[in-house]
C-alpha cells in the first residue's frame, strides 16, 4: 500500500506509476483535493494524516514548505507506521 501525503502534479504522477506499473493500492491525504478528484484517478482519500500512516508500506511525501506542512512527519507520526515501511521524502523545502 503506497501513500500520499499531498496531491499535486507530482503526488498525481507517482499514484499513476504506482498503481498502473506495479498494481499497488495508493492512499492520499490532502485536505485541499476532493474525494471525487482522487477517485478519478483510483486513489483512495483518506480524511486524515493519523488514518494514512498505520496502512503504508511506502509513505511518500509531496508537500510545499508552509507553516501548516512544516514538521508534519515527526516522531510520533513515524511511530504511526508499520513496521519496515519505507519514507520518501520529495517535499519543496524553504529558502536559506
């Protein structure tokens, strides 16, 4: 199971990989996208972070840096997945 945190372009690609060129089931959260939008598309939504993470082998990230996004993957959110799932980490970071 591959999830998404964020669904833009690139999170939209990486469904379509995921589920077209491996059959993987792919899960996504983003409070701005629509359950319609996403069902489009074969991705389930989920309505929050804390459902998402305990069902991922494959957690990818896909976030812009904001007040709101940052630090959204801490501790306790990494204790929140299974076992051996992997984390791919593809978010935009801040300006120096």
């Amino acid at each position: 199971m591959v999830g998404l945190v964020g669904f833009g372009n690139i999170a939209r690609r990486v469904a379509h990989m995921c589920s077209q060129g491996f059959g993987a089931s792919v899960l996504a959260f983003d409070p701005f996208v629509s359950n319609t939008e996403m069902e489009e598309v074969g991705v389930e939504k989920v309505e929050a972070l804390h459902d998402l993470l305990p069902r991922c082998d494959i957690l990818s990230m896909h976030v812009p840096l904001t007040a709101r996004t940052h630090h959204v993957i801490g501790d306790d959110e990494l204790r929140r997945l299974k076992a051996g799932a992997v984390v791919v980490n593809t978010s935009r970071g801040g300006d120096r």
